[in-house]
C-alpha cells in the first residue's frame, strides 16, 4: 500500500498572520486528527478492506484533517432551483424598501438638528436676498453616545438633638457588595460586558482607559464578577426547577478549560435547556454520570441530544429507578442536524449525498412552517415530511453495503440508518423539535468566549461562569433584554422582593 506524505498538506497562506496562541491551537487540533486518523488505520488493517477501499479512506481521512484546520465552517446548502416550463428560473420577489432609522428603531429617541445658511444666499434668478421658506430636506443618521465615566459621591446626612445626646447618620443604600468602591451599575456593567457581550475583562479595562479612566485593576474587577453571581444565585436555582420541571429537554456539552485551581486541566460545561429556561453546570468530567444525576431528579419524558454514549448511559440508569417508581420511561430523540452534517461532508466528492441533502432541505423547509402553530397543525405538516424521511431509508438500505463502512458516505449511511427511530420521533410528538440546535446555540457564546480569555483560573470562576451564561442565554430565549432584566432584578433584590427568572420578567413587564 502507498503511503501518503503528510507532508504534502498545503499550507495556509495566511499562516503567517496568525498569533502564536492561534498557531497552538491549530497545531494541537492538527496532533489529534493524526493521532485519531493513525488509530483507524491500524483498525482498518485488520479488517478485510480492498486495497482500493483502503486508499479511498485513508485519502478521505487526508482530506477531513485538512478541512478540519483550513477549511470553511459554513454548512450552507442551496437545493437547485427548478426552471419555469419555458426553461427560465423563476423571477426573485422585489427587494423590500430600506427602512428609515426611526422606523427600523421607534424606541430610540429623536434629536433634530436645524442646519441653515449664515449669511443668507443670494438668488441666482434675480440677485436678491433669499428669505426662509419654512420647508426643510431630512435626512436620518444613526449615532451614538460614547460610555461616560464619573464618581459619585455620597453624601449621608447626620441628624443631631438640641440636648446633644445623640447623632444619627442617614442609612447607606443596600448594594450588590457592600463598601465595594464600585457601584452597583459598575458591576453590572463589568459582568454583562464579559457573559453578554463576551468583552474580556482585560480588553475592558483597556477601554475604560481609553475613555479616560487609566490602570483599572483587572483582578478586582474581576472579583466583582463572582460577587455579582452569588448575588443572583437565587435565580439560578429557578432555573433549574424550570429545566427539571419541563416534559422535553434538549441536553449537549462542550470543553471548557480549568487553567489552574484543580488538578484536571479539561473541563466540561453541560447545559439543559427547554424553549424558556437554560441550564448551565460546569464539571471535570464527560461522563454519563453528570446526566444521570439531572436525569433522576428531573420529570422528563424525552432527551434530545447528539448521539454521545454518555447520554444513552444516563437514560438507561435513570429508566431503572424510574420503572421501579412506577414513573414515565425517558426515550431519547437524537438530532437530524447532525445526520445531515455527515451527508453534507461527503458531499460533493459523493454525488449520492445530494439526494439525502434535497430532502433534509424539503424538511427543513416545513419545519419552518410549524412556528406559532397548534399542536395539530405541527403533527400535519411533519405527517408531510414523513416520506421524505422513507425515502431517505430505502435509498440507504440498498447503499449501504455498496460502500466501505470507513468511509464519509459510508458513516453517513451508517448513522443515519443505525439511529432512523429515534430521529424520526419528532414526526409524532409536537413538543420533540427536530434537532439540537436550540442547545447548541445556547453554549455558542461559552464557546466563543473560551477563545478570547480561554478559561477559568478557579473552580469559582467556573460556577461564575456557568450562572451568568445560564441567565444571560435565559433572557435571549425569551427574548428579553439582559441588560434592562438585569437592572430590573438587583433593584427589586435589593429592597427585598423575591427573585424572579427573565420568563417572569416578560410577564410582568409593560
């Protein structure tokens, strides 16, 4: 068997742009692909497999461990547009008109500006003077206000008596942390800058400085952070009876890295969600044991999750304690965005792929449809999505043997065959969505993050991290403002009121 010259893989021309820590990262990514792609290798070697076959999977591996450290991440697909009955392609709808800034954005205030002419012109006409003519030409512009820093000094009052026994001072204000030389509008800025707006705290403090404010101390800042996530803690526990509580829950997982303060370096960042409450919970390991544990304590009744061991691990410990409580059996939904991801890789090298690719788009085109729908509504149109779903099956059964289990097309077949019943289970329950994707959305700003300030440096900062990312990720569910929740939630905490998750909020706001 000819061996292939790694040595070979183009080079990205822009290599020489990249940052070391961005050089690291590649590098890395680069030694597990080899590691994994050496370990199938020798798998294959042992297993009856064509020479031919053979050349095919390793010059695939080849080609998945290049796209995997240069190649581009979008899975777009585009099903080929049908031509009208006399050969054209059909015309394209009308652009919509571009909208002014004050309709695009009517909650902003307005400020007008009053532009005239000193000295008044001279008509070109006659000579004379022009006067004004009372008529304007407007234009809109949108601008911003820039971040303005000050310090605010409070002043408490002290009373005194005629008889001079006594002197009161006026109460200072409860606040987020008490004696803290921030104020509560500080801190909050601080935490939604990083967990929102995911602004390292260290890039923040470089922009405190250019607005003027010089040699913020990052660590203290820092500081701020857990405080302000031990103050909203009791939100936290809400939403976890919210995740518990609910009937279908979406679960994923991704690295999170722990840079110092426990013995292991990689982390995991588990996360549960429903279409109102996420849950986030760091811990050191990848194990089934973390979904059982929630499993157990949880009234689910469907799991959506990628098809990871772990979760079919936790399903099953769970379904025994359930069984012996006379309790609803959980069953697992797997996510058809990941069953497409496979088709989509092997295509276009593999033709084949464009067909599974077709009806994953006609799919996806009446799940769309099935937003703000009754229940019965949404089981009509994935009724229609069914033999699509059929199709896919039969043309996949007569495949499957004509191509090397290995190989891209070959795993496509594979899992999507392996796994057809639990990916079809959304066709025959309204509440089960179609993929993971809600999910996976919900850790994207986690994983956004990690690239900038790559970790935590203590098991704090991770459960930091992990409440303010759960609350942060709440509020965009329900499609509340983060920052207004948020300013909402420590007044209303600070004069006593119970604590209320961001789904309350948008109940009880105007």
């Amino acid at each position: 068997m000819e061996l292939i010259n790694l040595g070979e893989i183009p080079t990205s021309t822009k290599l020489g742009t990249l940052s070391r820590q961005e050089l690291e990262q590649k590098y890395k990514v680069l030694e597990d692909e080899l590691v994994r792609v050496v370990r199938e290798n020798y798998e294959l070697r042992n297993q009856k497999i064509r020479t031919e076959q053979l050349d095919l999977i390793i010059k695939e591996q080849l080609e998945t461990l290049e796209d995997k450290v240069f190649g581009r991440s979008s899975e777009r697909y585009k099903k080929p547009v049908k031509k009208d009955g006399d050969g054209s392609e059909p015309k394209a709808p009308p652009k919509p008109r571009i909208k002014k800034p004050s309709e695009r954005y009517p909650n902003i205030p307005i400020r007008e500006e009053i532009i005239d002419m000193n000295p008044l012109p001279s008509c070109p006409c006659c000579g004379e003077v022009m006067m004004d003519s009372g008529m304007t030409e407007d234009s809109e512009q949108l601008t911003v206000i820039p971040k303005k820093y000050e310090i605010v000094v409070q002043k408490r009052k002290k009373y005194r008596c005629q008889c001079q026994g006594a002197l009161i001072t006026a109460p200072a204000p409860a606040k987020i942390i008490e004696g803290s030389s921030y104020s509560d509008e500080m801190i909050e800025d601080v935490a939604l800058s990083k967990y929102c707006d995911l602004i390292p705290i260290n890039r923040y403090v470089a922009m405190a400085q250019r607005a003027g404010v010089s040699d913020l101390p990052a660590h203290s800042l820092i500081e701020t952070t857990h405080e302000f996530s031990n103050f909203v803690s009791p939100v936290y526990t809400l939403l976890k009876q919210g995740v518990l509580d609910t009937r279908v829950l979406n679960a994923d997982e991704t690295p999170h890295r722990m840079l110092e303060g426990d013995e292991k370096k990689s982390w995991y960042l588990w996360g549960f969600s429903t279409k109102e409450y996420c849950f986030l919970e760091c811990h050191d390991t990848r194990s089934g044991d973390v979904a059982s544990e929630i499993l157990l304590q949880s009234k689910w009744e469907i799991l959506m999750t990628d098809v990871f061991s772990g979760y079919g691990k936790a399903i099953k410990d769970a379904n025994k304690t359930r069984l012996q409580n006379n309790l609803p059996l959980i069953r697992s939904a797997h996510c058809n965005a990941h069953v497409r991801r496979y088709f989509f890789k092997a295509w276009p090298k593999y033709k084949e792929a464009q067909f599974y690719l077709d009806h994953y788009h006609d799919v996806y085109q009446l799940n769309a449809n099935t937003k703000g729908k009754s229940p019965p509504e949404i089981l009509h149109l994935r009724a229609q999505m069914r033999p699509r779903f059929e199709a896919m099956k039969k043309k996949a059964l007569e495949e499957l043997g004509s191509y090397p289990s290995k190989g891209k097309y070959g795993k496509a077949l594979s899992y999507f065959l392996k796994n057809y019943a639990t990916l079809t289970l959304f066709l025959t329950d309204p509440e089960v969505p179609i993929d993971n994707n809600a999910q996976e959305r919900n850790l994207r700003s986690h994983v956004v993050g990690r690239k900038t300030w790559y970790g935590t440096h203590s098991k704090r900062g991770a459960l930091t991290a992990a409440i303010l990312f759960s609350i942060v990720e709440t509020c965009k569910l329900n499609q509340v403002n983060p920052r207004e929740y948020f300013s909402h939630l420590v007044h209303d905490l600070l004069v006593g009121a119970k604590p209320y998750t961001p789904k309350n909020f948008k109940e009880i706001s105007p």
